[in-house]
C-alpha cells in the first residue's frame, strides 16, 4: 500500500485536515515510515496496530515521538482508538476481519455517523479481493473460515493453480463466494448505505478502495476535488485493469523464479514441517519428468533411484556430516547402497552401509556393506539395541521402505530413541504429494506432520537441505530431519 502514498494517501490526508491517522498492519513498515513523517509535519497523531511488526517499533517510537503502536489484532485495539481522520486499512485480508473493521469504523445502522472515519483499503482486488487470506487462521471463529491451506493463486483459475503467487500462504482454496476477500467484506459492512458513502475503486497494485462520508467532503470541499483528480474515467479504468493482469503474471513469474532460487519473496521459511507445506517449487508436472529420469538411473547395473538435487545433497550431506554408518532401510536393487558406499570412500571415510529390505538385493557386495533381510514394521528383529549402542556415530538413517503413513511412522517410532545429538534421519518420497497433486499431506507426509508434531522439538528440519535448489526442490521435502 505504501506505493500509493505519494499519489493518494498523502493528498487526501492534507484535503481532509486529518489529525488522528491510524495504520492497520505495519508489515515492514515502509508505510509507517511515510504516515509517521506526514504526521510530524501537520501535528497529527499516528496509531499504528500490528500485532508483530516485521521492525524494530522502538526505534521507530523513539524516531517519530506522533506515533504509538498498538501490538494487538485490529479488532481488539480499533474500538479503543475511534474516532479517527483517516483509517489505512492494510492488515489480515479475509471478511471476517475487514468485514469487522469496517462495521467499527461505520456502525451497522441506516445513518453512518458525522465523525466516520476515511477509510483507505488495500487488496480489494486480486488475490484477495474475492478470496480469504489468514495469516493466523486460528484468530478467526470457525464459522468465518473458508476451506483453506497452501496453495497457489492465479487469475485465470477460482482453485488453486499449477503455477501461481502466494503459494506458501494459507489462502482459501476457491476464489468467490459468500463471505470471501476484502472487496466482498466492505461491500457487505456498507450494503444499503453506499449513498452516504462515495468510493473510488482503483484497479492497479491489487487494488485500494478509498471510502469517504459525504459529510466529510461537505466540511471540506478540497477533498472532493482531490478524489476527483484520482478517480480514472471508464476508459481510463479498462486500461488499469489490463496493466495491472500484465503486472500479475509478470509477478507470479517472479515468484517462481525465486522459489526457485531458494528467496520467497519476504514470506517465512519455517523450520519444521508442521509449519510449511509439503508443495514444492517446482510443479507437478515437472517434478513427474524428473521422476521419471530418476527411475531410469543406474548405477554399476543397478537402479539407483535418485533425482540429480538429491544425489548433490547427499554427497554435500556426507561430506559434512561424515557419518560413522549409513542405514538404508529400503534398497530395492542396492544401487544407492553401493554408490553410498563408494561415495564415502571417496570423501576419506571408512564405508559403513547396512542395508536393510524384506527382500533384500542379490550380489551387492563391496567393503563397508551389509545387507540384511528386515522388515520395516519390525526393525527390532533385525537392528536390536546392542547392534544399534555398537554403531560408530554419527549415523545418518535413510527411509526408504514402503511409503506409506503407517510403515513411515513404524521407522521414525524406531530410530528415534537410538539417535542422538547430530544424527539424521532423512525421509525419502513425500514428493508424492506434489506429484498428486493432492491438496494436504498425503502418505509419508502424514507420518512426517504426525511425528514432528509430537517430537519436533527434538528435531531440526535441515531447511538449508531441503531448500538448497529451492523451496523443497528434493524428491524429500521437509524430510531431512538432524536431531538435537
């Protein structure tokens, strides 16, 4: 929202003599910055409520002495500060919340009262003009809650996209309906009241409504003019509608390329799996080419099974970790087995590798490797407690058995008592929610959110791993888990 400030923003502070401004969501506080100044300059005050700001808000007090800040969700802290001037509206982008704030500000009777503030909107057009975005779902009551999770958003698909913005953020999986987006809300909080209201929509920088009381432009005239000055003509707003389609697709494109390259654009990488999708940024159909040249690999007359970024990050993974043994369970023809082994050797190690499968390879002999019979629901049979103390550390522990939640979970429930400090588990194949395009965790991703719900604490997901080519570019995403 801070682009509009120069154009928009500033001159309708000046047109409506605000003195009382209240910023709703912070951010980074680029707009802050630009409010709190205005207001220095015209003996104004600046209330800004965010319930974590992405700066340092003291610095950002002791620098603008106007301002105070109010570390709270809007609809808790905005009944306290109104009445105000002008009210920038730029926080969580559901209905639910705008619909709340925007009924605050208004009331929800006939006559909107003489001291309603101006209200300035972002986001009123896409993504979230008609579709929710929570950044903390848990704040809004379950009856106001869309159908939500990760997923990507694209102008030409309701659902979510192959290809789109915003991947990683929980936004409601169709675009439209009742009781959806920001537009949708203000639309709603002001229905039968609009002739007491004039509203200039603009349809650029994902669209801001400007929402001014007549009587507001009764008491100063200027403030007409100056929304006539930034209302566009028809014409006018056709064109801004198809620069700002081009703007979009040039922007999902740019976020595909630094998914890519491991940036997300300002959002978070979170650490454990709980917190960050399964999804990849590569798409489905890629990822299903790569798998396919992955299955055709062979290494010494055996079918190795691994994806070019997995094969570099396990020979980084060795490198630094230098592992004392590596345990396979899984190993289908002991390519992996055997090309593990002599990557170690190769690295300055003593190779170490048991292998383990219910039916285990034939001939896979080399210096360093064991191959036994095992079954991943009963490792105990085949890896008891003596064996497991006996093993030079650190060990690094690959699953790679039957992918699916209850034979993952079996394995992750095996090792994680007999792993210790610096130790890895990497957990192969949740890939496939990608390539299933499934819309939530499926299969090994299951076991893996089960199990670091429960034991995430004692684990550290390797996001450095996981995210090297970029976001979750490996066939294990948020799977290469170090205990603590």
């Amino acid at each position: 929202m801070y682009r509009f400030f120069s154009a928009v923003v500033a001159p309708i502070l000046a047109a409506s003599q605000a003195r009382r401004v209240i910023e709703i969501g912070a951010a980074t506080g680029q707009q802050s910055a630009k409010a709190a100044q205005w207001c220095s300059r015209h003996e104004a005050s600046l209330d800004i409520i965010d319930p974590a700001p992405q700066f340092d808000s003291d610095a950002f007090l002791s620098r603008w002495t106007c301002s105070r800040f109010h570390r709270a969700l809007s609809l808790e802290a905005l009944p306290g500060l109104l009445p105000a001037d002008v009210v920038l509206v730029d926080g969580d982008h559901n209905w639910y919340t705008v619909f709340h704030e925007m009924r605050l500000m208004y009331g929800d009777g006939e006559t909107i009262a003489d001291d309603a503030p101006i209200a300035i909107c972002h986001d009123v057009e896409f993504p979230y003009g008609r579709r929710d975005l929570y950044y903390d779902i848990e704040t809004i009551p379950p009856a106001y809650r869309q159908p939500a999770g990760p997923g990507a958003l694209n102008p030409l698909f309701k659902g979510f996209a192959p290809v789109g913005m915003n991947s990683i953020l929980c936004n409601a999986r169709t675009e439209g309906g009742p009781r959806n987006g920001v537009r949708t809300a203000i639309e709603d909080a002001l229905d039968g009241r609009r002739g007491q209201l004039r509203i200039v929509w603009l349809p650029v920088l994902h669209g801001l409504a400007i929402i001014v009381p007549k009587c507001r432009i009764a008491v100063h005239p200027a403030l007409g003019e100056v929304l006539d000055q930034i209302e566009p003509a028809p014409p006018l707003k056709g064109l801004m509608k198809i620069v700002e389609q081009e703007r979009i697709h040039g922007q999902i494109a740019q976020q595909s390329v630094a998914l890519l390259s491991g940036a997300t654009l300002d959002q978070p990488s979170p650490a454990t799996p709980s917190e960050r999708p399964f999804t990849s940024a590569i798409q489905a159909q890629a990822w299903r080419k790569i798998q396919r040249g992955a299955l055709s690999q062979t290494y010494k007359g055996r079918a190795l099974l691994l994806s070019p970024f997995d094969m570099a990050n396990y020979l980084q993974l060795l490198g630094d970790l230098r592992p004392g043994c590596v345990i396979e369970v899984g190993a289908y023809e002991g390519g992996r087995t055997l090309w593990l082994a002599d990557s170690m050797a190769a690295l300055g190690l003593s190779p170490k590798v048991i292998a383990v499968d219910l039916v285990p390879p034939k001939g896979v002999e080399a210096e360093g490797v064991t191959v036994l019979a095992g079954d991943a629901l009963d490792l105990q049979s085949v890896l008891p407690d003596e064996v497991m103390a006996a093993l030079p550390r650190p060990l690094l522990v690959i699953e790679d058995s039957a992918h699916t939640r209850d034979v993952t979970a079996a394995v992750l429930e095996f090792f994680d008592p007999q792993l210790r400090a610096g130790d890895y588990i990497v957990v192969e194949d949740a890939v496939v929610q990608t390539l299933l395009e499934a819309k939530g965790p499926v299969g090994v991703a299951e076991a893996i959110t089960d199990f670091m719900e429960r034991r995430g604490g004692h684990y550290e997901l390797d996001t450095g791993i996981c995210d090297r080519f970029g976001y979750n570019v490996t066939r294990n995403p948020n799977g290469w888990l170090r205990r603590r």
